[in-house]
C-alpha cells in the first residue's frame, strides 16, 4: 500500500508561483511513475503532469506546458509540481498519484495509477 500526502496549496494571484509537494510512503519509491491530476469545479479531473521513474522522462499537459515543472526527489520519496504564472483556470484540487508498477512512460491516463492522495486546493484570483 502506499500513501500519498499532498501539501502547499492555497490562495494565490494571477502570475504567482505556487509549489506543490507530495510525500509517498513505500520503500520502493524510486520505482514509481508519479503524476499530478486537478479538478475543478463542476469538471472531471484531469492530467496536468507526470514523472518517470529511472531516466525521470517527463510529461505535461499542453495547458500547463512551460509553466509548470515536475521533479521528484527519490532520496526523500517526494515529487514537487512547481507551478509559474499562474491564471484563474489553474484553481482546482490538485491530486498527487502514483503508479506503483513503474510505466515506462508516465501516463496521462487516470486509470495508469492505483495511489491518490487526499488533494490539496489551489485558488488563483484574478
């Protein structure tokens, strides 16, 4: 079983900078796939970014492509979702996710992971 706990949320302005992070239990997390999902309101959830685990290769949803940076630390069993400029259409819960059998390629697929965490929310006022 892992465990998932999403931190750094909050109430931002439109263009300010926001990091997520997410703290995983599991001694293997160096071999998780990890993502980042949000909802907003009133709307399913979505992918926004995911990591690799081994080479780290990267993906990003194209409306957050530029902005945000994924990272993870496998030392401390974290991933970091570092958000720039952000707009008002980035409020949502943000999810934090993980593919405990290590896709070779992080998935944009909700179905690719078997771990969530609780959510943390995000507000950005205009």
């Amino acid at each position: 079983q892992v465990q998932l706990v999403e931190s750094g949320g909050g109430l931002v302005q439109a263009g300010d900078s926001l990091r997520l992070s997410c703290a995983a239990s599991g001694r293997t997390f160096g071999r998780y796939t990890m993502g980042w999902f949000r909802q907003a309101p009133g709307k399913e959830r979505e992918f926004v970014s995911a990591i690799g685990w081994g080479t780290g290769i990267t993906n990003y949803a194209d409306s957050v492509k530029g902005r945000f940076t994924i990272s993870r630390d496998n030392a401390k069993s974290t991933v970091d979702l570092r958000m720039n400029s952000l707009k008002p259409e980035d409020t949502a819960v943000y999810y934090c996710a993980a593919d405990a059998q290590g896709l070779s390629y992080p998935s944009n697929l909700e179905t690719a992971y078997e771990f969530w965490g609780q959510g943390t929310q995000v507000t950005v006022s205009s």
